[in-house]
C-alpha cells in the first residue's frame, strides 16, 4: 500500500478520481462503489492506490477485505488530518493499535473517512472536507441516486457510516466521544457500536476527550461488528486506560453468566429489557416510536421481559458531558501550534511576538474551525481557577451520579466498581435482583435532518445539541451501545434503536442487536 | 474528590508555617541588625532513569546532538499515550524514604497548561493535587535544624529553546522534554542563606547517594527556586518574593544577601510593601529584578490527566524499596568512624566519593567509599583508608585525574596493600608500583607485575647484592663515607638514600642503615 499524496484532498480527489491508473482491487463491488459514490457522499477523504490489495493483505479472518478509517485514526500509509485545516498534509509516523490488528487480521485499509473536525460535531458538517452526504434514498423515491435528497450522515463519523451504508467498504471505523458513531448509523440505516470504555485500544486515536473517546465499529450486519470488535478487543499496554485482562475476564464471565441463563425457543425467556422513560424527550419525533414499539411487542412475544425503569440523572448529562468534553479538548488541543508538525501560519510582518500564545493564535485561529474553536473556548473557561468547582468538578459528580443511575439498574454488576470479593455472592437468577440485562431506547429523536446550505441559520444552535441526550449517558458511564436499524420512519429514513449494556458486557450487546436485526428481517420478508 | 484535597492542604500547611515561626528563637544576623529572614526552596531535581517519564526515549545528557532522544510522545504527535515509567517511581519513593517523608499509597498525575515553545503538549504533566509524598524533612547540621519537607511530587521537564539574537529565531531542543523530575518542596524553615546553601548541599547529598538524582547544579539536574521574606522579629512573616532560575549555591547566595533582602528591608522602612511576586537574578549586577506580579500570574487551569489512572502503591512494594535503600550519608559518615577513620580521614572519602557517576535506575556505581568498602573486607580499614587518601587520591591529583578515573580494580589495589603488609614488597616500591600501574592500566595482578618489574623485596638469600650496592655507594661518594666514618651520623642518610634509589626500593630503609654500618664500621 502506499499513500496517494501529500496533496490536498480537492487535488488528490480530482486525480484519484480521473487517473487511469487508479485501479484498486478492481473489479471488485467494494471498488465500484467508491468508484460511482464517493464523489457523490464526500465518505472518504484519502483512498489507497494500492493494485489488487488481497495479494499484499496477511492471511487471517479479514483477508483482503477493505476496512475505511476515520481521519482521526493514525496511520503510518496514509494522511491522518481529523478533517482539520490544523492538520492538513500531515500523516502520522506510526499506525493505531487498532490499525495494525485490522492489518494483522488481513484487513485491507482502503482509506480515510471523513468526519467532523477533531470528532466534534453531530451532523459531519464541521469539516475542511465539506459534509458526508448520506446515501441513502428512500425506495418511494424515483430520482436518480445522484440527485437524492441532501440529508445529513450524522456525525462525527458520518464519512465511515456512509462509506459502509454505500457499500464502499466491508466495514468501517470511527470514533464515538458522545455518539459519533451510533448517530451516523442510525441516519445511514448501518449498525453502529461503541464498546465499553477501556476495551479497544486508544493509541493512535487522536484524542478529542480521552476519558469518553472509544473506537466504534460501523459495518451493515451485527455478526460483522462482532467479527471485528473480536478483533479489536485486545488489551494494549500501550494505553494504560485500557481495561486489565482480569477485568475483562471478570465482565466477560459475569455477562455469559447472565446470558446462559436465557431460554426458551427464541432464547429470550429471562432476558429483561429496561426502557427508560427518560429518553423519550419533548422534541423526540413520533416517526422513530414506531418501529420501536413494533420491535418491542416482538421481543415481548419472543419471551423478553420488558421493564419501564428510570435514569432520573439523564437530564445533567448533557451539560456535564459538553463540560468534560470541552474542557478535556481544550487540553488535548493545546499541541496543535504549527511548530512540529501541521499548519503553520507564520505572524504577519510587525506582529507582536513577545508572547508565545500570541505566534501560535495566527496558527490556531486558521486552523481551526468554527466548532473547534467555540469548545476549545468553552473548555478553557470551564478549566480557569475560578469556574473549575462550578463547571468541572460538577459535572464530575454528574458523572458518577450517571453511572450510579446505571448500576442500579442492572442486573449485571459493574466489575469496576464493585469490589472483587462481591463478585462471587451475585447471581443472576436472585429475586432479589430485580435489574434488567440491557436498555433498549430510541437511538435518534428523528431520521437524518436534511443538509442546510452553508451558513443557513435554519436550525437553532441548540437543537444540534439537543439530539446527544439520548447518546451521551452511555458515554460517561463509558458502557457499550450499539445502534441496530430497525426499519423506516414515515419520510422512509432509516430508524435506529439503542441498546444498552452494562460495562464489559459488548458480547451480550451484540448478541440482543443481532435478535433486533433478525426480528426486523422478519418484519421487512412479510 | 479533587476539591477536598486542595482545600485541605492549605490550612495545614499554614498551621506548620505558624509554628515553625514561634518554635525558631531569632537570631540576630550582623548583616540585617533587627530583622528576620524567612526562606523557602522549592528544587526540581532530575530523575536519574534511563528511559524519560512518559515514553520510551533515552535521557539525555547535556552535550548530545539536539532532538535525539525523540520520541513521538515527547513531540506530542497526536494519538500518542503517555505511559509511566516505573524506574522514575522507584527512584523518588528512595529519594521520600531518604527525607523522611510520608509515601502516599494513592496519588495522581494533573495537566498544568502554558504556552511555551519547549512544552510540545501545551502542558505538563505534574502532581497538583495528590503528590507521592508529604511531610519530611532534612536535618541541617549548622545548629542542628529540621527544615520540613512540605511535599514531593512527580513531574516531566520541558524541552530547551535557545533564541538566536542574530537570525531571530528561536531553537527548540526535545532532548529533555519528558525527562522525570521530583519537585521537592521545602517549608519556609530556613532563616539564613548560609541556611539555605546547607539544605541544596544536603539534599544534592542525599539524592545522589540513593541514586534518584545526579543533584548537579551546574549542569542544571537540580534547580531551585527561592522564596524570601523579611520581618521584624516576633512578628508575622513578610510577603514573600520567589526568585527563580538560580543556576548555582553561590547565585542563590548572592541574590539573597546582596539583593533581595537589603530591597525587601528598604521597601518596608520606607513604608512601602513588598508586592508578592515573581523575580529573576541578574548575576552580572547581583541584583533581582521583576518577572511578574502576582496579579499576572497565569492561571494553569489544573485537570486530572485523563490518560493516566491514579497511581496506587502498596505497603509490600514501598518496603520492598526501603528494604533496598542505599546507605544515606550520615550513616556511612557514622560507621566510617566506628570503623576506627578520623574525621579527615572520612571527610577525604566522603567527599571524593559525592563526585562519582552516579548510576541510571538506581544502580549506584563506584564510588570511594564502595571501594574502600571492598577493600577493607578482610584488611585493616586505617592501613586501606591510607592507601586511598595518600598514595591513591595523592597520584591520581599529580596525574590531574579524579577517582572516576581510576583504573586500579579493588583486586588489584587488594593485592598491593597484601604485598606491602606481608613485606613482599617494600612500601617504597608498592608507591613506584602504584606509579606504574596507573601509567600502564592493565589487570595484571598487583603481584605478577611487582614480580616483572623486579620490585620484590630482597630475600636474606641475596645479601651479596645488598653488600653490593652499598659498597658502590661507598665508592661513588667518598667524602661523605669519610665523613660517615668519623661519626657524622646525618650524613648516613645520604649513602642509604643512594643505596634505596640503586636497589629500587627493594629493600627497606633500616636494614640498608644497618648494612652500611656494617661496612663503615661504625
């Protein structure tokens, strides 16, 4: 493999797009697919050149099939830029840990995704690259594909959900801080996963906010996200807030525990199923409750106990996560001053050059986006000596009242923060554990919005915003989610449904994701 | 969590300002008649580990090609991990036993952000809020004071940024940029420069000999920062100034004495008040001047790093430390003396041995007392201690050389003290084989190369030779044998030094008198 060029993406997408020699794995559907649709989606952002890539792929579980990377993952063939003007030209000298085990695996990295700048951001608007057009168009719809209607990918891994949802890739990865990667798989009808915090490697991820950043996984069946996260969840002593092996032994253990128990033809009988009542907010539309009530009443039917349950500390956490979030970047963000590596602006002839911070502002104010910017700003406030009790020890406490809201109301315990000698006493099938297995909850509170035109003010500020309560609670508490598709909305767009697990429990995730997929299967075959 | 830890330590900490104040009993300095001077150090000494803090690079040394020891890391690319060094955590929990000070089973690492061109990351990576260790202290033999150790924390250093007047632009040098370093904060116990100087000597002392740190001041692996204040006494302490980047004892000496407390002193009695605030030291002028004022001090917006989990020790692993703690420096003075040395004696070794390498991870290196150590196993500890401080230390200075560089192993040292004991060879000619020996390093045995260079005492079975050499030295110098002969006895000493130089110092100085009065017959 090597990379394309240091060229910017504009050129390199005209070349890549136009030159006779760009064959790759030709032939192949992955290939046309990048081929008819990429320009059409703007998903990737630098494509590998490499001819027939099989050949060079190791033997392994993955052999030869493309994998696309989001722009904020390192890799040592290709640019990493974070869809950032800070950032632009650079490639990375080594790749991500996640990276090599994908290579490992005989993955193929077909390329880079875009996203919005750094992760931040909900609708893959926020990037030097221009937006991720979602590719999908409802089957009523009689346009040609090209002409669609313009609708968001979601964000901030828009460019890995739709490279996956157009067929441009087996499978791809992306980041998930507050729900990167289950947002944009809901709006391009994908399956989306972010494991439990701790559990995928983060060397090589560019950090946004390290203490909620997770690799997530983005491929069109479940069983092809597990195939991966198999992949993946391996313990690297390169990032010292991964999970320990005997933590991931013990989750492990108690979730098959919990899930031997199931029974019953379909298995479901003793699976209990909470729904919260709280992430049904106000603005949540009622074209998503649809397809979640009918997958409901089917697990129901198949023998899944369902349980209202409450989070009654979901409605902090929105601020607490953009606190955390902000604050945690303005830190992570402090290392992009043009003096390594990146942009740099060099000060204007008679520009005051006494203080450092004023030579990197020409840098940092050009390389940054607007949304960058406004966080960085944010996080810095929150971080000064006379807010940082008000602002971020609160949302600290927040935090951990969030993942208390979530322990109660499993019934799995939280092999982190139970004490190992508990551990042994608990049993699933107790009456007096009264918890539930997983959460099932609306994974949007509306199908994928359309893409205003640039700089249209047609949505407040604050709705962007808004759409993260359902995704951010899983993310402090740092336990996996996946989002599953779970059929249309009335406008014909895809719908996507969370589910929940407690912290260690991805296999149990996977395997209530990969009944939802086949109950909606079902549903569409009727 | 956090904010109970930084309310509590202020009040604490206060308390033992207070006290240590009252407990004092002022004495009137000549210098500043009817005034007390209040000082504070606070010492960022290097971590001598092979590996930087964080990363896996080497350290650095300070004549290395700039930008060498390099990692990603340290360069702050993104999507780089920190990952803690375990070696630099080893050396200060030696460096907390070695002052006495309180080892914390849990504490925890904090981003301090700036902007400067030599902190690649924008911050560093620091102990705010749950230091490794509080509350020691370093005993000070003037007057036999404890200055208290408030706390000791883990923290990296930053890189260099050199400025080129000429071309106008600055050079950053990541060499250092992520090497350890333990912050060792000292209450404001000390009340004289003098004080002051004592406490850096002792500490340089103490970190070396445990090995945590090289402590050299001059090379910049220790570095202070001094705060001052003045009072009348029986009043509360001024407000204090911290003086910061003195590259030297004798700087920080001389920014007290000749400048900061002559202008502190003035301000307050021309009822002005000292502006608590950060000042540097002009060495050409002797004189501090301002940085910055308190008002101006940046705000380092403190967070808990979020990549690198609480650091959790446990009792077994920190006796484990003290239970290979290397021997503090009081300690060995005492059983130096105990050993039979004299006070000159242990003064020589101790302080030749303070100028060895010392060691990366701990590994302590040879130093002078080591090696006195190894040789008096099995030997008389005055006859070796002798050895080392006369003949040794005495040829290595004639020859401009340090103990370092030494070439003369314990074994074969050993053997020359044997040779010289058992009068195999002469203690003049064990001095002309040190000689040799050190002109021509090699591992011969001591022995085989006194036996090559004929240097073997004189068996009674060669007498004639001696007969010999004496009766040419009656030839060779007439006027004195004559001289000799009618008694004048000064003038013996003259054949016997002939007769020493011929035989090489093979035979001693007594038994050369006796034969030549043999044959003089006096």
């Amino acid at each position: 493999m090597s990379v394309c060029a240091r060229a910017p993406f504009r050129g390199l997408l005209k070349k890549s797009a136009t030159s006779r020699t760009f064959s790759p794995n030709a032939g192949s559907t992955y290939q046309q697919a990048i081929e008819s649709k990429n320009k059409s989606t703007n998903a990737f952002v630098y494509l590998s050149n490499s001819d027939t890539p099989p050949a060079q792929c190791s033997e392994g579980p993955l052999h030869g099939l493309p994998i696309a990377i989001k722009d904020n993952i390192c890799t040592a063939e290709l640019p990493t830029t974070c869809s950032s003007g800070v950032l632009q030209e650079f490639t990375s000298p080594f790749d991500a840990t996640v990276v090599e085990l994908l290579k490992q695996a005989g993955g193929f990295i077909t390329g880079k995704t875009n996203c919005d700048e750094f992760g931040m951001g909900s609708l893959n608007t926020h990037s030097i690259y221009g937006p991720v057009v979602n590719p999908f168009q409802p089957s009523s719809s009689t346009a040609p594909w090209d002409d669609r209607e313009r609708r968001s990918a979601g964000g901030s891994s828009g460019g890995s959900a739709a490279a996956v949802a157009a067929g441009m890739c087996y499978a791809a990865l992306g980041t998930d801080t507050g729900g990167s990667v289950r947002l944009p798989a809901s709006y391009c009808g994908v399956v989306g996963l972010k494991p439990s915090y701790g559990i995928v490697s983060r060397w090589g991820v560019i950090s946004y906010s390290d203490s909620l950043d997770c690799v997530g996984i983005l491929a069109k069946r479940v069983s092809d996200v597990g195939n991966i996260f198999n992949i993946l969840a391996k313990y690297d002593e390169k990032d010292l807030t991964a999970a320990r092996p005997c933590s991931r032994r013990k989750a492990e253990s108690v979730c098959r525990e919990a899930m031997d128990r199931w029974k019953g033809k379909g298995k479901l009988k003793g699976l209990r199923i909470g729904v919260p009542k709280e992430y049904f907010p106000s603005p949540l539309s009622p074209t998503v409750l649809a397809p979640l009530r009918t997958l409901l009443s089917s697990l129901s039917s198949l023998g899944a106990t369902l349980v209202p349950v409450s989070l009654p500390a979901t409605p902090y956490a929105l601020s607490a996560y953009y606190v955390i979030a902000c604050a945690e970047a303005s830190s992570n963000l402090g290392r992009y001053d043009g003096v390594r590596y990146g942009t740099r602006v060099e000060p204007p002839p008679g520009s005051d050059l006494r203080r450092t911070a004023d030579v990197y502002a020409h840098t940092r104010t050009k390389g940054f986006g607007r949304e960058v910017q406004k966080r960085i700003l944010l996080g810095t406030y929150a971080l000064t000596a006379d807010a940082f009790d008000n602002y971020f020890l609160q949302a600290q406490r927040v935090r951990k009242l969030i993942k208390q809201d979530f322990d109660k109301t499993f019934k799995i315990p939280n092999v982190l923060s139970t004490p190992s000698s508990l551990l042994p006493d608990f049993d699933a099938t107790s009456p007096t554990t009264s918890g539930v297995d997983v959460l099932i909850h609306p994974q949007a509170i509306r199908t994928a919005p359309p893409l205003s035109p640039p700089d249209s003010k047609s949505e407040s500020e604050l709705d962007v915003y808004v759409q993260d309560v359902l995704t951010v609670p899983a993310s402090l508490a740092g336990l996996p989610a996946m989002s599953v598709p779970v059929g249309e909305g009335e406008d014909g767009w895809p719908v996507g449904v969370s589910v929940v697990g407690q912290w260690g429990c991805d296999e149990m995730v996977l395997r209530v994701g990969e009944v939802v997929e086949g109950l909606v299967d079902e549903a569409r075959r009727c | 969590m956090f904010a109970c830890r930084r309310r509590g330590f202020l009040p604490r900490s206060l308390h033992h300002v207070r006290l240590a104040h009252i407990v004092r009993v002022s004495k009137e300095d000549v210098r500043w008649p009817g005034w007390e001077v209040v000082i504070g150090l606070e010492v960022h000494a290097q971590i001598k580990s092979r590996a930087k803090l964080f990363s896996v690079s080497r350290t650095s040394g300070l004549l290395e090609e700039p930008n060498k020891h390099v990692s990603p890391f340290d360069a702050a690319f993104p999507g780089t991990l920190p990952k803690l060094n375990p070696k630099c955590v080893d050396l200060t929990l030696r460096a907390a036993t070695a002052l006495n000070a309180d080892v914390q089973l849990r504490s925890s690492f904090d981003r301090k952000h700036y902007f400067y061109a030599d902190l690649p990351m924008g911050y560093q990576i620091t102990q705010h809020y749950a230091p490794i260790a509080t509350g020691g202290y370093v005993r000070l033999h003037r007057g036999g004071v404890n200055v208290r150790v408030k706390q000791i924390q883990i923290e990296q250093d930053t890189g260099k940024s050199t400025f080129d007047p000429r071309r106008r632009v600055s050079s950053i040098d990541l060499n250092r940029a992520g090497t350890g370093l333990m912050e060792i904060v000292s209450e404001p116990d000390m009340r004289s420069p003098e004080e002051a100087a004592e406490y850096i000597r002792l500490l340089q002392a103490i970190l070396r000999s445990v090995g945590s740190s090289d402590g050299n001041m001059e090379q910049g692996s220790l570095r202070c920062d001094v705060n001052v204040s003045v009072n009348r006494p029986g009043d509360a302490p001024g407000t204090r100034c911290e003086i910061k980047n003195l590259n030297g004892i004798k700087s920080m000496q001389v920014a007290i004495t000749a400048s900061e407390v002559f202008r502190q002193i003035s301000l307050v009695e021309n009822g002005e008040l000292v502006r608590q605030e950060t000042r540097g030291f002009d060495e050409a002028k002797a004189e501090t001047f301002s940085l910055r004022s308190k008002e101006d001090a940046p705000d380092y917006r403190y967070m808990p790093d979020p990549n690198l989990p609480p650091l959790l020790l446990d009792e077994t692993y920190i006796n484990q430390i003290r239970s290979k703690m290397p021997e503090l420096p009081d300690t060995t003075s005492l059983r130096l003396h105990s050993q039979g040395l004299t006070q000159r004696d242990t003064e020589v070794l101790m302080t030749v041995d303070a100028g060895r390498e010392v060691g990366f991870d701990g590994e302590l290196g040879q130093g002078a007392v080591a090696y006195f150590d190894a040789l008096s196993r099995g030997r008389d500890p005055k006859v070796v201690v002798n050895w080392i401080t006369h003949e040794l230390l005495g040829q290595l200075a004639a020859r401009n050389q340090s103990f370092n560089e030494n070439s003369i192993s314990v074994e074969q040292m050993g053997d020359l003290i044997d040779l010289v004991q058992n009068g195999i060879v002469t203690g003049t000619a064990g001095k002309t084989l040190l000689r040799h020996m050190l002109s021509n390093p090699s591992s011969v045995l001591s022995s085989v190369q006194a036996k090559d260079l004929g240097l073997l005492a004189l068996q009674s079975s060669e007498s004639s030779e001696l007969e010999n050499w004496c009766k040419e030295s009656i030839a060779a110098m007439p006027s004195e044998s004559e001289a000799a002969r009618k008694g004048n006895k000064n003038v013996v000493n003259k054949l016997v030094g002939r007769v020493m130089k011929l035989s090489r110092g093979r035979v001693d100085a007594g038994t050369v008198r006796q034969a030549l009065e043999v044959l003089l017959k006096i």
